[in-house]
C-alpha cells in the first residue's frame, strides 16, 4: 500500500466530525510533501480530496468496516483497501514508532494561541517515542458534535489503530496538531468548518474509472522466504 494513502487515513480521526453532513478543509505538511484535504462526511462514509505531490487523488473511507477506495483522478483509477489490510498497516506503524494507545491523557500547558477564528488551548501527549502537540478550540460552533464524532470513528474500525489521547475528554476539538512519530513530524491546521448537504453520489467510484488491483508482493523463489 502507498505511502499517501496510509497518511491520509491516519488522520481522518484527526480533521472528520461525523453527525449531520460535513466539509472541512485542511492543510497537511507531511515527511512526503505539503498537502491539503478537503474532508466530506456523511453517516457512516467519508470522502477526502487530496491534493499533492503525487497530484489530485481522493479517498473514501467506510468507517464502520474500515474499507477504503482510492481514487487517482488523472488516470481515473479506482484501488479499493479491505479495512483488514488498513488495520495492519497502521499497526505497523505504530509499532515502528514506538507508540502505545493505552497512554495517559493529554496535558493542558495554559497556552493560549489563535487558530483563525477559533480561540485555542495548547495541550500536549507523548506515548513512546510518539509526541504530539494539540490546539484545541473552545468557539467551534457545534464543537461537542466535532468531539462526538472523533470519538465516534475511533470507537469504530480504525478503533485499535488511533495513536493519541482521548480527545473526549478534552474541552473542544482539536483544529491544529503537530505530531511526531519515528522522528517524522506531521502538521495538520483545519482553515475551514461548515455543515452542508452531501450528494451522497459522491461516496461513489465514478463510472468511467477502471478498477485497479492491489499490489502483491513477488512469489519468493523456490527454498526461499517471502519478503
């Protein structure tokens, strides 16, 4: 599985309320390049418009059973992820970082900064050689909604898979991080929030995209391990 996916699906618990129809608009600084996402959700399903170094690509992700497509808009590709194949490669990589879900609670520092328009708490976590710094906001309109929502998504498929503090505690949701992992840092700063309807046709691979297979690894050769 690429690497921009699997980004991209670390950190829809990061920039997805669910509850009503959402659009949120984020801006992602990544060890892969600069990107930015607009997230859309709708009940169960979520769809995440990327764009960057590898061009305009989107993701829909069923967050009851964790399967995802892949959407690759220049060569209308779709490449569809059973949740199970998610599920182990974000294992992966929590267990490469050293990471442990089970850690204490996030930390209030008592520092105030603005995200925007949103008047911020900065918090902060660490699990193992993972850290990470959270702006939480305290003016989000309909913010238990956004706080319901992340509990919500991770309580589902990706449940085992979420590296961070419970967030539900916390006093807003969170609208900037700033996480290390592995000795990568990842920044992500939501610049807008609204509640509209979806077409659901959206959460849909277009007709006139090609399904593509997943990539498999190579056969090992006889008397030899797989890699």
């Amino acid at each position: 599985m690429n690497k921009p996916l699997l980004s991209a699906l670390a950190l829809v618990a990061c920039v997805l309320p669910a509850r009503a129809d959402w659009v949120i608009d984020s801006d992602v600084d990544t060890a892969q390049g600069k990107m930015s996402i607009t997230a859309k959700l709708q009940g169960e399903r979520a769809r995440l418009d990327m764009n960057g170094p590898q061009g305009a690509m989107s993701t829909i992700v069923d967050s009851k059973t964790g399967d995802s497509t892949q959407l690759m808009h220049a060569q209308k590709l779709a490449m569809s992820v059973p949740g199970s194949m998610v599920k182990q490669q974000i294992e992966a990589m929590k267990k490469a970082a050293g990471a442990d879900a089970t850690s204490e609670d996030a930390k209030a520092t008592g520092q105030k900064e603005k995200v925007g328009a949103w008047d911020c708490e900065i918090y902060t976590w660490a699990s193992g050689t993972t850290s990470a710094k959270l702006w939480v906001a305290s003016n989000v309109a309909n913010g238990d909604q956004l706080k319901a929502a992340v509990g919500k998504l991770k309580s589902g498929a990706f449940g085992r898979t979420q590296v961070g503090p419970d967030e539900s505690k916390l006093p807003g949701p969170v609208v900037r991080s700033e996480t290390t992992a592995g000795g990568q840092t990842t920044k992500m700063t939501v610049s807008a929030l609204k509640e509209e309807k979806l077409d659901p046709s959206i959460f849909a691979v277009p007709a006139d995209y090609k399904t593509m297979a997943l990539p498999t690894a190579p056969a090992a050769a006889p008397g030899k391990p797989a890699k």
